[in-house]
C-alpha cells in the first residue's frame, strides 16, 4: 500500500477508516505479507548482515596486511580513486 502524495495518503485513510470491508481486506492481505515477506525475514537479514559485516572486517584485515595491492598508491585525487577501485576488487574476490 503506497501513497504517492499527502492527499493520496488522506483518501486511502479515509478509504480505509469508513469501509469495514476494505479495512479487513487490506489488513489480512498484510498479515499474510508479513509471514511471506522477506523485510519481516529477520533471520535471514541478520544472516546477510553477518556475512556483510564478515566481508569488511576480512577485506579489512587484507587491507592492513598489504595483501591485495592496497598499500600507498599516491596521493591526489587519482590516487583515492585508484585505492576505492583496488578496494572493491579485493572485496568482490571475497563475494561467493
């Protein structure tokens, strides 16, 4: 359910507030969203979060360790670019 404006979003309040039907419609359909939905999924967020977190932290610790070729490549604009490029090649080796 989405509104796109302020008064889009009164006439489905209003819609919903004087409908009992539509009211009970709208409020089972997101009942049964909430079960099947993956945003209500909190396992699997954490899951992902976890492995998020785990990627930074080794990447991180490759960074520190000079492997991947991250070490001091200059300085300047280029420089900071050519680091954030090396940086996601490491991190993309990491992604399964």
């Amino acid at each position: 359910m989405v509104a796109r404006n302020w008064e889009d979003y009164y006439h489905v309040a209003l819609r919903l507030a004087t409908t009992p039907y539509v009211y009970e419609k709208t409020r089972h359909a997101l009942i049964h969203a909430r079960a099947t939905c993956a945003l209500y999924d909190t396992q699997k967020w954490v899951r992902e979060w976890q492995r998020g977190v785990r990627i930074l932290w080794e990447t991180r610790l490759l960074v520190d360790e000079g492997e991947g070729g991250l070490g001091d490549v200059g300085q300047g604009a280029s420089g900071g670019k050519e680091r954030m490029r090396r940086f996601h090649a490491v991190v993309a080796r990491r992604l399964p």
